[in-house]
C-alpha cells in the first residue's frame, strides 16, 4: 500500500541530494546574497521545530563591517588558543582555514534569545534542548541556502562572552554561532577536514545498536 | 549571473516544502518502516555537520517491546513532574499528547557518545556544539522522513540519566531524544502545540536584529 503523504521519488531524491551537498564552507568568493534570498533562508531557519514551541532562535544581521572586523579578530584569537590546546596537533591545526568571516557575502550571528527559564515545556530535566532547537533551524538555513548554491559555515571558534559584549547581547542571551553565508566558487566534494587530512569520517553502522550500548 | 551551484526553482521548492511541511508528530498508525527506508534515514542524518568532524551522534534502535515500554514509563513520570513545575498551566499541560511512543512504528534513542573530551576543535569553549551536532543529525533524519510520509516525533521529556541507564549508556554518553518514527494517518497543518492553544508562533521579524541586540 502506498503512503499517500510520501514524495514522489523525484522530491525525495532531491531532499537526498541536498542533504548529501551541504558543506560547511570557508572560502568563499565574496559577492552578494540579494535580500529576497535572504529573506527566504531565514524563513526557513524559523520553520525549525524547538522544543515546547518556544522559539528559541535569534539572528543578528552584521552589516557594520568594522564589527565583522572584530568578530574576525576574537576567532583568531581563539584559533589560537584552541591550537595551544590540541598538543601534538598544534601545528596541524594552525594550517586549516577555520573560517571565512571577512571573505563571504553575509555574516550572522545565531544565538539563544534571553527568558529562556520561563519555558519548562520538554527542558526541566534537559534545560540544553533549546540549543538543539537552534541547531536544527540553523541546519534548516544551511540546506535551503546550498539550494540556492549558497555556501554556509558555522564558526564555533570564539569566546561566547566576548561575542555576546560585541553585539551588545543582554544577561541570558548567548552566540551559538557564526555563520559565514555567500557565493563559493565550489562546494568541497567531501567535508574539508576530511580532504585535507584532519580526520576520517566513520560509516554510519559503527554508531548504531539495538536496544542496548554497544560493548 | 546566475549562480551555476543554484539547484532549479522546482528542487528549491522541494526543498522548502519540505521544510516548511515536517511537524513534531506525537500521534502514529502504527504500521512498519521497512529496512531500507530505515537504513536512508539514518544516513540522511549521518550526513550532518559536526563540530570538527566529531561526529558524536550514537542512534539506539528499540525493537524490544519491553524496553519500549519502559522509556514510555520514564516519559509519563517526567510528564507529571513537569506538570507539577508549570504551576498555572499544569492542568493544560496534562491535557496535551506528549508523545507517541508506544504507537509508533520505530523508537530510536539519539545519544551523544562517550570519549568527547578528546574533541577540543570548535569545543574548547563551546564544549555544548556536540549536542549541535545530533540536532542537526536528526533534523536531517526528520525531514527525510517527511520525504517519505513518515512522522517523527522527538521526545524530551524524561531524566537522561535514567534513560542512560536503561541502554546501558557508558559515563560520559548521554541520550538527546527518544524519537518516535512511523506512519501517521495525517500530519499537523500547524504545528500542534499551535493548534491546541499552548502558544502562538511569532513571525521571524521579532527575532531577528542588525548589528546590535535589539533594546
């Protein structure tokens, strides 16, 4: 019997393909994301579920470039203390392209909204789930954009704080992320850590089991 | 020009459609995924970013009707003690499905694995993009299975430590989601904690600001 809710195998294909497309990008070739596009992206971030209905997300626009200067700064900054704490991999690391702030066409900045302990909806015992729910409506973003063939990166490499003092975010409030959004010259075929040797990548059935943790 | 990365306006469609069409479903038919829609799914969401290239998700597949029922259980204990936290709203919220557990085709626990400590990229003071990254796993495998007319619910309500316990969860592991897959005789048009009068989404423009955290 046939599911009258499914896509017609085209439509699914396509949800595939653009699910197996998305990279997280950082080079990019400058240009411009029009304000329809844009528009249309964040719709989709905001189409995300989260947890109790409760809306989680916030999005901050930077078009000042002096702050985007900034924000550039307080990653490199931390480039660097992350690569003081990875050891034997310091060097290694110092050589990866970690970000491309001041290269792509928009940069914005996602973040938890302050009043978050007001919603208890599916958070009393995992207070983190609006986290998850940010996450999913910034994959949300990250798929319609590479739809358009728009690039996406999601920079995690900064001090929360210092962020949070740059965009002028309210007690509560915190940046999840830095997302790096614009027109690439190409999307990396496999995820750039993985062609350049950082790490490989495990088949999905090294992390599943059956109704116990594996040994 | 156009952007030769740009998939054509039909397969953009898709993909919002399917975006704007995937619900947090908490009423099932029953019914069976077969294995290899099962097997699609779970390398949808296996295809997520992840901080580093960590990959941290772990998916357990419950098949034993016993343990089933037990994570059932777990969810209605955490239902009443949320109930009791709301105060006001716990009458309301004793009134909403929460879940659809023991009605549905498929139960998958989604866990963040043990050993993340050696991930320091991205993480060093973001140590909580792990949990980032399951999200964006399963809202992979959740519009997937919107793709094929299968429902999914995720399921946050209970005390991770006991669910941990009754997988067997290693220190350091830690379940996200029990989440519930199947077919389902209809889905939402609205989300359904909108339909049942719990809260009213707001539109995008609220939550969205340039350059500075809005007064």
């Amino acid at each position: 019997m046939s599911n009258p809710h499914a896509y017609t195998p085209d439509e699914i294909a396509v949800v595939h393909r653009v699910i197996a497309e998305r990279r997280d990008m950082r080079h990019f070739s400058g240009g411009h994301v029009d304000d329809d596009t844009l528009a249309r992206l964040l719709e989709a971030a905001h189409r995300a579920p989260s947890v109790g209905l409760m809306q989680p997300w916030r999005f901050v626009r930077v078009t000042d470039l002096a702050l985007r200067q900034r924000l550039h700064l307080l990653v490199e900054q931390e480039r660097v203390l992350t690569a003081e704490a990875m050891g034997e991999r310091s060097a290694e690391f110092m050589k990866l392209k970690v970000q491309g702030i001041l290269d792509c066409a928009e940069v914005l900045v996602a973040a938890l909204g302050d009043g978050r302990e007001r919603h208890v909806f599916g958070r009393r015992t995992m207070p983190h789930m609006d986290l998850a729910s940010v996450s999913c409506a910034i994959q949300n973003l990250w798929l319609a954009a590479r739809a358009e063939g728009l690039g996406l990166g999601w920079v995690s490499l900064f001090d929360p704080a210092a962020v949070a003092q740059e965009l002028g975010m309210p007690q509560g409030a915190e940046p999840v992320g830095i997302l790096c959004l614009g027109p690439v010259a190409r999307f990396y075929e496999r995820p750039m850590l993985e062609d350049e040797g950082w790490t490989s990548p495990r088949p999905i059935n090294e992390l599943l089991a059956e109704n116990r943790w594996p040994d």
